[in-house]
C-alpha cells in the first residue's frame, strides 16, 4: 500500500464496518446489510487543479473519518482488502470525534 497514492483530487477510503446486531438485539445477515457509507481516509491526492492551473490542497488528510454518497467512487482492491476511490466533492461530511 505505501506505493499508492491517488492523483489530484482523488481520496483512497476503506469502508468502516456496519453493526453486526440491530437495536432491537437481533443480528443482522450479511445479505441483508446495506454497504456503510462512512470511511477511513487511507491515501488523498495532491490537489484539485484551477483553470489556472494553481493546485489547491485537498481538506480532508489520511485518518479522518467521513461519510460519502451511496454510489459514489470505484471500488477496488488493493494487498487483498476492498477499497474505494473517490473525488473529494463526492465526501459529505468529515465525521468528528
């Protein structure tokens, strides 16, 4: 993994894991759970270009948690463990705490 790194304004993310029960106690299947849609960030880009082409910095940085749109991004597969690949604007929010 330390040989990947995204280009521009493009951000690497591992889904993080659903509950396994649900609030009533019972467990949740693996056929029935929707795909999370909150993230570490692994890896981010250099930056999105301008028309000028001024690069401007990318807001989230590797470790943040965030929460991104349900289509958004490419999954992918790296050293074994699903991935996923996503502009930036695609990210909703930054999860605090």
């Amino acid at each position: 993994m330390a040989n990947f790194r995204p280009l521009y304004d493009r951000v690497l993310v591992k889904r993080l894991e659903s509950e396994q029960k649900s609030a009533g106690g019972l467990f949740i299947p693996e056929t029935a759970k929707e795909k999370p849609q909150q993230a570490e960030v692994i890896a981010v880009g250099t930056g999105r270009l301008t028309d000028s082409n001024e690069t401007v910095a990318l807001i989230v940085k590797p470790g943040d948690k965030i929460l991104f749109g349900k289509y958004a991004g490419d999954e992918i597969k790296l050293d074994g463990e699903e991935h996923i690949i996503l502009r930036e604007s695609d990210i909703l929010a930054i999860v605090e705490g």
